[in-house]
C-alpha cells in the first residue's frame, strides 16, 4: 500500500470492468475498495463478517433475504449500509453506480455461499490499483 493519499475519482477513472473492486488501501486486517457497478450481482452470503457499503456516485439497491422476510434497501449518492454477517444480499444498481466497501482482507466478493457466478461478476479478493 501507498503511503500517499489516493484520489478516489482517479481510482475509480483508472479501471472499467464493472463489479470488479479495486483495492485502495488498507485499515489494520480490512480492505477499503471500490468497485463501478451496474446490473445485478448475485445472490451471495458473508458467512463471517459484515460488509460495509459506501455509495460514491449513483445509486446502490440491496435486497436483503431476512428472518422476517425479503427487503430492499436503496442507497442514494452519499449513503452508507452494513449488510450483517450471515445476511443474503444482491446488490442491484439499474443505471449503475460507484461504491466503496469495507471488508476484511481476502474476503470473496461472491461471499461463502452464493448462487451461481454469472459471467459479468468478477470473482476476486480484490485486485491492486493501478
């Protein structure tokens, strides 16, 4: 990691592939990446940790399967969402989006059990910036 400040929109212009994040930095044993995204994920669960959504540009939908049903939150510009551990979740954005995330160090994008990966959603730890 970089000991210099890292410019989120220069981040974000540096790369194109959607739904697959980037790693800015780190904060102790978690990840700070963004990612552009557009379409549907996938259904997925985070067995052991919570993910931290942050919306930078656009807006996130994320429809959450809990105990007492199915919900959808929406995630306009500016808007910050934890998805508990152990929540299934897919994250939507129809007109696409530009998010930041929290997550631990090699956590799977797809989560510890998801539905199948479709071919737009790339699988990954994270990718290096730059």
């Amino acid at each position: 990691m970089s000991s210099d400040p890292v410019s989120l929109s220069g981040a974000l212009a540096s790369f194109t592939e959607l739904w697959s994040p980037r790693i800015v930095t780190a904060v102790n044993d978690y990840d700070v990446r963004i990612a552009k995204v557009e379409g549907e994920h996938v259904w997925h669960v985070h067995d052991h940790t919570d993910e931290f959504f942050l919306v930078l540009e656009g807006e996130l939908t994320i429809a959450l399967r809990e105990a007492a049903g199915e919900r959808t939150v929406v995630l306009p510009k500016g808007s910050v969402f934890t998805v508990p551990r152990g929540t299934e979740h897919k994250p939507v954005a129809p007109h696409g989006a530009s998010i930041l995330m929290f997550e631990p160090t090699g956590t799977l994008t797809v989560g510890d059990r998801h539905d199948e990966v479709p071919d737009h959603v790339d699988a990954t730890t994270g990718h290096a910036l730059g």
